[in-house]
C-alpha cells in the first residue's frame, strides 16, 4: 500500500455493526470508546456514528458512504454478527477495507458481545472472496490501541495467507481412524444461517473427500420428531439430565419438556437414516417456532459419541467425528471467542453444549438457559484442566485443508456461562491470532482432550490433504 496518503490525511468511512440479541447497552459504550479512540489518534472519520442492527439499516449507512469519498472502509465489530453486510459493504467500495472487534472481560457472566466471533466469520468470508483485509482485535482503551489504530488504517496489519504444509505422519490411530469414517453419513437438518459461509457445504467435494454422504432433512421434521416422543422415552431422557446436571427444577418445566423430546428425536432420525453425525440448524427456529433449545440433546449427543454441529455446519460435523475417532473419545465443536496476547490465552466457547465428561470435577454441572434466547435445556460448566488438540476440515480459501493445533486447558474460572474454558495454545495468542485472520478460517473448531496432532496428521495423509498448523 505504498504511495498512500498519511492516515491522518485519509478520510474513513465506519460501520458499527452489531445484533440486539447481546448487550445492547454494554455494546453501546464500547461503540462510544471506540469512537473516542479514533478521534483520539487524530484520524478522519466519517459516517454512522450508532449501531446497526440490521440488514436495512447497514445498507442505508453504505449509500450514506458512497458520497463521502472516502479512502478506507473500517468496519466496528461492537458484537457478533453475520458476514452478510461486511461482504457487502466491501464490495461497494474499491477502497482498503479493515476489520476492529472488541474484546470482553472474561466474568464468568453472559457473553455479552461475542464480537471476536463476528470477525472470524467476516474475515473467512472475505477470505472466500479473495478479498484483502486488515484486523484489530483489542480493547479501545488499552495502551496502545490508538498506535495499533494507525498501524491498522496504514495497511500494516493485513491478513497473510498461511502456508499449509504437506502431510507426513504414518500414526496408525489416525489411518485407522481416516478408514472407519470413509463412507460415513451425515444428517444436515435445516440449512445453516444466512451469512455463514463457514457452515457451507459442496456435496461434490465432501464425498470425493471420504466418501461421506450427506443427506439433507427439514428442520420441520425434527420438531414433528419430537412432538411424538412418548411418555416414557421423556422419563428416559429426563432421568438421564438428571443423573448429571443440577438445577433442572429451576428452569421452565414445559420449555424443559419441549428441550428434552428433542434427543429421542435426533435418536429415531439416527436410528432410520443410520447417521454417524448430525449438523442441525440450532437457531433461530428451536427457540422461535419450536420454543425449545437443542443444545442439552447435543451435549446429551456428544457424549454418546454422536457429534451434532450446530448452525447446520457439515464440515464441523465430520471434524467431530473424526477427532471423535481418533481420541476415542467424545468430541466438541466449539468457537473461539476471545484471544487476548497480553495472557497468552483464548476462550473457547459455546452456549452449553460440550459433552458432560468434559467438565471440571470441582465445578458439578448445571441446568441453565441459553443467554440471548431464554429458555433452556443448556449445560453450564468450566472445561476441565488438560492437554486437548483442535482440528477441522477447513474449506477456507477455497482450500481443504486439516487444521491442526493444541493446547492445555487452564484451571480457571469460568470465562462465559455456558460451556467455556481458558486455553494456552502451543502457539502464542498474538501469532495465532494472526494466522486465523491470515488463513482466513472457519469459526469453528472441534475439541478432544489429549494430544492427538500426529494421528490427524496421518488421517489427513490417507485424504490427500495438506496440513495447517494452529
């Protein structure tokens, strides 16, 4: 980007995008703080000065830009959001486009912005559409942040594709592992949310991949599934949440009913269409149409070895039920939702469904409710100190790769209700965050304590696939 005019001569043009099922109010201060810093590090910043909530507002905020001339498109990520509008949004502009979320303290309390996820989905689809970005991830009042703001609209602090390496290892856990799963079938139940392309599929592909099938099911037939459970398929399931969580009593006893027939249902689903995975379209409509959430059967799931992606994502099903295979072990599809170099650790996180085995033994699980959408079943606890490994088949860039990483899960407080743990990975926070943005990568990741990175690394071999080291 040489040749450029100084940042302070260029003129930026924002988009503060958010979703109002966070932290309105709290989102509001960090847009205020952010706001502040840039005006602080003396940087020309025109456009929408509050959040945008939707697809409506964002868009009359981008023709609002159109007659600014501006010379760098900066989009805020103040909570999660879908891709959708930042895809847009780049390409209406042929100008530098940046990308800055904020971080969150870890309290243990609600997720209340979720930002770093938002700008992992935008930058894999940007990723997708080979288009160049730059990332900032870092609170707005941290020492430092204004410099890293000039850094970042200087086009110092682009995303770099990764490399990824060829496959080597010959571990017989993971040729074993590459063979049990080739012809595997997967259940996809609903089509993933608009403005993931995270969750996207190629039949094609997949199948060429190991010979797994996909076959695609109406959500409508889960919650037809679930509203024929009997009276003592309930009891079963209803004994069984009870033989691990505490708390059941507490929450809605009709929502809870509502939850609980879901696994029964995914069960029979199973049983017909004889799946090894499922990648079922979790929300909006199991809280809006069915009024009941399905993150208590997938925990349910996952520890019966039956891994169950949410947000329909197909590619996160099979990497679960490949790490599942090699650990031999239950699996869990997590996100990252916060990086933080200054630790050296990240969160990884999702509203409550990791398999029960994987809790802390000094903090016993809990029934809860799911935190933007209030009802339950979820479980709540800490992940467990040790050792774990992080894999998926990633489609980023365009690509099939395996990503590879590990870690070992901290004993720490709960970052985030739901289920949450702290991690140091074996790369250091700043440079993997650097090369999720570079190689452009999916938001999630499937998890499995231990350390299994050589036989994924042999798995990958028997698929033809190169390897991408966390």
């Amino acid at each position: 980007m040489s040749g450029k005019a100084s940042v302070a001569e260029r003129r930026i043009g924002i988009l503060p995008l958010a979703r109002a099922t966070f932290d309105v109010a709290f989102a509001e201060q960090k847009l205020a703080a952010m706001l502040a810093a840039l005006d602080a590090a003396g940087l020309q910043v025109t456009g929408t000065r509050h959040l945008l909530f939707d697809a409506d507002a964002t868009r009359i905020a981008i023709e609002g830009l159109r007659g600014q001339e501006i010379t760098d498109l900066l989009v805020l990520q103040v909570t999660f959001t879908d891709a959708a509008m930042v895809v847009e949004a780049a390409n209406a502009f042929d100008v530098p486009l940046a990308l800055w979320s904020v971080p969150e303290p870890r309290l243990g309390g609600r997720l209340r912005l979720n930002a770093f996820c938002g700008l992992n989905l935008a930058a894999h689809a940007l990723g997708l559409a080979g288009r160049e970005f730059g990332y900032l991830h870092a609170a707005p009042d941290a020492a430092g942040t204004e410099a890293a703001l000039v850094e970042l609209l200087s086009g110092r602090r682009v995303s770099r594709d990764v490399e990824p390496r060829s496959a080597t290892s010959d571990d017989p856990r993971g040729v074993a592992a590459a063979e049990a799963i080739r012809g595997a079938r997967i259940a996809r139940v609903g089509h993933y949310p608009d403005g993931f392309p995270t969750c996207a599929y190629d039949a094609g592909r997949i199948g060429e991949l190991a010979g797994v099938r996909v076959d695609e099911l109406d959500l409508g037939e889960l919650f037809a599934r679930a509203g024929s459970v009997d009276a003592a398929q309930l009891a079963d399931v209803r004994g069984a949440a009870e033989n691990v969580l505490t708390g059941l009593d507490a929450v809605d006893q009709q929502q809870l009913e509502r939850s609980l027939r879901l696994k029964p249902a995914i069960e029979a689903l199973r049983r017909e269409g004889n799946y090894d995975a499922f990648a079922i379209r979790c929300w909006p409509e199991t809280f809006t149409e069915y009024g009941g959430a399905v993150c208590g059967p997938v925990s349910m799931m996952g520890e019966a070895r039956v891994p169950c992606a949410c947000e329909a994502d197909v590619y996160g099903a099979l990497s679960a039920l490949l790490l599942q295979k090699v650990a031999d072990a239950p699996a869990f599809l997590t996100d990252l939702v916060d990086i933080d170099p200054r630790d050296d650790t990240g969160v990884v996180w999702h509203c409550g469904q990791a398999p029960v085995s994987m809790a802390d033994p000094e903090a016993p699980p809990q029934a809860t409710i799911h935190t933007n959408r209030r009802l339950p079943l979820l479980f709540e606890f800490p992940l467990k100190p040790g050792r774990v490994t992080f894999f998926r088949i990633s489609q980023a860039r365009g690509r099939t790769v395996a990503v590879i990483g590990g870690g070992e899960m901290l004993k720490r407080p709960m970052a985030f209700t739901g289920t949450s743990g702290v991690v140091r990975f074996d790369t250091p926070a700043r440079d993997l965050l650097d090369r999720i943005m570079g190689a452009a990568l999916e938001h999630h990741l499937a998890l499995a304590y231990g350390d299994h990175r050589d036989a994924l690394g042999a798995a990958a071999k028997c698929f033809g696939i190169p390897v991408l080291d966390l």
